[in-house]
C-alpha cells in the first residue's frame, strides 16, 4: 500500500497544482496548449514522455484491490494511452485537441476535474480519520 499511497500523493499534488493553474490562468495554458498542439515535435516529446509514465505506473502499480489504488491503475492506462495518441495521432487530429480548450465550459470542466481528482488522491492518501473506499 506504500507504493500506492506514495504514487497517489504524487499524482494528487500535481493535479491540484495543475487545477489550480489552469483555473488561476486560463489565457497563459490556452496559449500553451495552442503552441503545443501546433507543433508535431512537441506532441511527439510529450507523447514518449508520457507513455514512458504511463508504462512506469502500469508495470510498478496494477493493483485493483481498492478504489485508491483502482485510481491509480487506471490512471496510468490513461496516461498511456493519451501517450499512444499524441505519438501516432495525425497532426490535424491533434489541432483539434487544441481548439477543443477553447470552449470555456470544456475547459473549466477540465480544470476542475484535475482540481477534484487530485483533492481525492490527496486527501486518500495523506491520511483520513474516515475509511477510505
């Protein structure tokens, strides 16, 4: 349960720190998102470097015995799969995904997903005085 804690408070930390960027600085992130999503190197590198993740949690951590540790599995399939997208997905596919955050709902949706994903691996894994499912 260490490596499942340890990997939860990780991705946690670094949802909520992206939640509330994206929620603090939308113009900034949209802009980033643009140059990233209009540049076929850039979906490539960020492609391998999230496959490479995403490989990492699947191999270390395939352990489905709680909703905690459920999350974090499923989290890496996710991170590996958006990792196979952005490495053999077309380049005008991935423009897409760029306009896609233009849509203030979409993207507040996004933002606040992060915000409360990251709060529950927090708040499951630092420690609750409430039984975690």
């Amino acid at each position: 349960m260490a490596h499942t804690e340890f990997l939860a408070q990780f991705i946690g930390a670094f949802s909520v720190i992206l939640g509330i960027s994206m929620i603090l600085r939308p113009s900034i992130v949209v802009t980033a998102l643009d140059e990233i999503f209009s540049s076929r190197a850039m979906t490539y590198i960020i492609g391998i470097l999230e496959l490479a993740g995403g490989i990492l949690i699947i191999i270390s951590h395939s352990v489905w015995s709680s909703l905690l540790a459920s999350s974090v599995s499923f989290l890496g399939w996710l991170i590996l799969l958006e990792g196979l997208l952005y490495i053999f997905s077309p380049q005008k596919t991935l423009g897409k995904l760029g306009v896609f955050f233009h849509n203030d709902k979409i993207y507040f949706v996004v933002a606040f997903s992060y915000l409360v994903l990251g709060a529950y691996l927090m708040w499951a894994s630092f420690g609750t005085p409430f039984p975690v499912l």
